[in-house]
C-alpha cells in the first residue's frame, strides 16, 4: 500500500476488506454496494438505471456522527392523494350505475386514474428518503447516504456501528493540521464534483463554508 506523508491518500494495489454492505431500493431501481477496506477507506458504487458511478473515500474526511432525516415530498404525496380520491369517486359512480354505456365511458378513465395514483406513489417514496447520513468533517457536504434499515435492521446498524468505529480511528491516526485537512476535504469535494457525485449546488454550498472557520 502506498500513501503520502499526509495519510489520507487511498492505497495502491491488494486490499482488504473489512465490511461490506448491499443496498437495494426498488423504488429507485438502484443498488447502492458500500465496502470498508484496508481499516480506514471505503469504496461506494451506485447502479441505476442511468448506469454506474463508483467514488472511494478516506474516512478521516468524514464527520463520525451521522444524522438520519426523512423527506416528504409533499407535492407527490397530494397527486398521490388526488388521482386517488378521483379513483374511488369515479370506482363508486361505476357502481352505482352500472350500465353498459357508464362503464365503457368511464372504466378507462377508471383506469388512467388507477397508473397515476400507483405513479404518485412511486415518486412519492422515490422523492421522500428515509435516510443514515455522513458529512464531511469541516464542510458538511452529503458524502455517504444509507437507506435506513436496508437491507435489515440488525445488519444496517452493524454497517454504521462499523462505519463510525472506523471515522473515529482514520481520524485519530491522521497527523496533520486542520488547515491541511480542510485544503484535502475541499479538493476531495472537488473530484466528487467533477465526476458527478455531489452536484454543484452542493460543492458551492460547502465552499461557502470555509470562510466561516478558524483554521
């Protein structure tokens, strides 16, 4: 293995690995694989339908407390709740009237109203994560995201119990200061940038952050 004087440089050559995790979202059509290696890196690699996108991470860039939030999109859930309101109203009218021209006028309407309400499902949970997050130590940039409770609950915990025994050892085996530690973080972001990983928006936020500090 090959690292700099700074010891956050990732390793060259055989690995070993320490933890690994599979994540699959359904929802998403994505599967998320997260792999603790050689005690203090981690590989993440992300399958969707879009295609494949792979970062690697030393851990002592990460803060070792993750936050767990849960987002709802509300616009999806209030389609979601209309399309089915309008199902029921339009599944009710069939009902009680049930003559051959109500049903051949209003069945496909019974219908479109059904795929959209399951539609608005779909974006709802899509849009609406519940989520284990790990930011990075001094910007706070989104660098790992865990589906709560996937693919078990006793095995995810297990994972982030690992994952945070692992921060807390990169962080105290790293013997530089935190002037060089946030100049590495920021280049870090950078890359993650740069190869599609977090998006501006979020680079641009985490900038914002630096000046802010006491180095």
């Amino acid at each position: 293995m090959s690292t700099s004087p700074n010891g956050i440089d990732l390793p060259q050559g055989p690995r070993s690995v320490n933890k690994t995790m599979v994540q699959v979202s359904k929802a998403k059509g994505e599967t998320r694989t997260f792999e603790i290696f050689d005690d203090k890196y981690l590989d993440v690699t992300v399958d969707n339908l879009f295609g494949q996108k792979m970062y690697n991470l030393n851990l002592c860039l990460l803060e070792p407390w993750p936050v767990r939030h849960r987002d709802v999109s509300w616009r999806w859930l209030l389609a979601m709740i209309y399309f089915c309101i309008a199902t029921v109203a339009y599944t009710i009218y069939i009902v009680n009237h049930p003559s051959s021209e109500t049903i051949s006028r209003l069945v496909p309407f019974l219908v479109i109203f059904v795929l959209l309400t399951l539609g608005s499902l779909l974006m709802f949970l899509y849009r609406s994560p519940n989520v284990t997050e790990f930011r990075s130590r001094y910007c706070g940039c989104v660098l790992i995201s865990l589906i709560y409770g996937n693919p078990g609950k006793e095995q995810f915990n297990q994972f982030v119990d690992e994952l945070k025994q692992r921060i807390l050892l990169a962080s105290q085996a790293v013997r530089i200061d935190k002037h060089r530690m946030l100049i590495n973080e920021i280049t870090k972001l950078r890359k993650l940038r740069t190869d599609g990983i977090i998006s501006e928006r979020e680079y641009v936020a985490a900038s914002r952050r630096v000046p802010n500090m006491r180095i």
